[in-house]
C-alpha cells in the first residue's frame, strides 16, 4: 500500500514538509509507504474550462498536473499539504487541484474514487481551518473517504523548524498517519473478504436555470 504526499508549497522545506515528514515517518512505523510529489515554485496555470480533457484524456496544458495523474494511478491514498496564503490555500495548489481533479472527472480516469483523502493546511498564524474547508471539498465531490487526525490537520509555523516546534500540530499529524494506515489496512481487509465499492448510479445534474 502506497500513499502519494502532495507538496504544494513553493518551498521545498518549509513548513509543509515538515508535516508531510512527520506523516510519512509514521506511516513508514505502520508499514505504509510513502512518496512526495512538489508541486514547487513553477506557475501553474488555472483550469481553461475549455472541456478538451474529455476527448483527450490529459490537460492541454503539459505541466506539473500530467505528470501527478500519470503518477497518482499508482497509489491507494492522497494527502495534500499546503501552505495558506491571505486565509486560503496557496494559489498553485489551488489551481493544480482543480485541473487535476477536473480531468479526472471529465477524461473517466477514476483515479481517486473511492480512496481515502486527507488536508494538511500550515500557516504562520490565521486561516488554516477555512483552507482545510476548501481542500476537503475536492474529496468530498469524488466520493473518497476524508480521514481526520483528533484535531483540525492543521501545523503553525513561520519556516520548518518553527513548525517542528509545534507539538500539538505534530501530534496530530501522527494521529492523521495512523488513522489513514488504518483505513488502508480495512480497505484491503474488505477487499480480501469480497467486498465492493459501494454500488453506481449514473450522474444526475440539476440546473437551476433552463
């Protein structure tokens, strides 16, 4: 089992990681693997809702959102950090997120269905709690799992080693890595024992306006 650690910072060593570190080092405790995915500091450019994923199966734009699909097939759970940027997450992040997840929708890749997600946001002081609220949105609209720690996933921190001082924060990043490695380990028990993903309907959209 294999867990994919988004790194939506810009800063290879910041905050960010330092919480992504403390998730894998656990996850490694549980026997978990773990890999890091930097999104880094390139511009990542916003979804063009021009729809052409759906005839060709990728983003038109060739950059850091291709190669995390093609990357993320291979993983059985994502863990997204990022770092809070005027009480949000991060612009990037934002944007890599909503093209990935986008293309994921419209090209029927169903990479993330039904596996287990999870948001770390790390700030310098304000505005974690409402860039969890719109990470988690992307999970929830794709029907996976939102595994919490036994606190909001959240780490302060003005650099990395700031962050590290932050007990509690780091605490419940443990809390996260053993709560997902559990999830994980159910999942393949379940799968073991015959059981499926819940049964599919077909998409139904309602528009207020016709």
């Amino acid at each position: 089992m294999k867990v994919l650690l988004i790194n939506g910072s810009p800063h290879k060593n910041g905050c960010t990681n330092a919480a992504l570190d403390e998730i894998a080092k656990t996850l490694g405790q549980e026997g978990i693997e773990s890999q890091v995915f930097q999104l880094g500091n390139a511009a990542v450019s916003g979804c063009r809702g021009c729809g052409a994923c759906a005839k060709i199966g990728r983003c038109v734009i060739n950059d850091k959102v291709n190669e995390f699909l093609e990357l993320a097939k291979d993983f059985d759970g994502y863990i997204v950090g990022a770092p809070v940027h005027y009480g949000s997450a991060a612009g990037n992040i934002t944007s890599f997120l909503d093209r990935a997840f986008f293309v994921n929708f419209c090209a029927g890749k169903n990479i993330f269905e039904h596996k287990p997600g999870a948001a770390v946001a790390c700030a310098r002081r304000s505005g974690t709690t409402a860039a969890l609220d719109q990470l988690n949105k992307y999970f929830l609209i794709t029907q996976m799992p939102l595994i919490s720690g036994r606190y909001w996933n959240l780490v302060y921190g003005m650099d990395a080693e700031e962050a590290e001082k932050d007990e509690e924060g780091m605490q419940n990043m443990r809390f996260l890595a053993r709560n997902f490695a559990w999830h994980l380990k159910c999942r393949e028990a379940a799968e073991k024992a015959g059981i499926s993903i819940p049964e599919q309907e077909k998409v139904v959209h309602t528009n207020f306006i016709r």
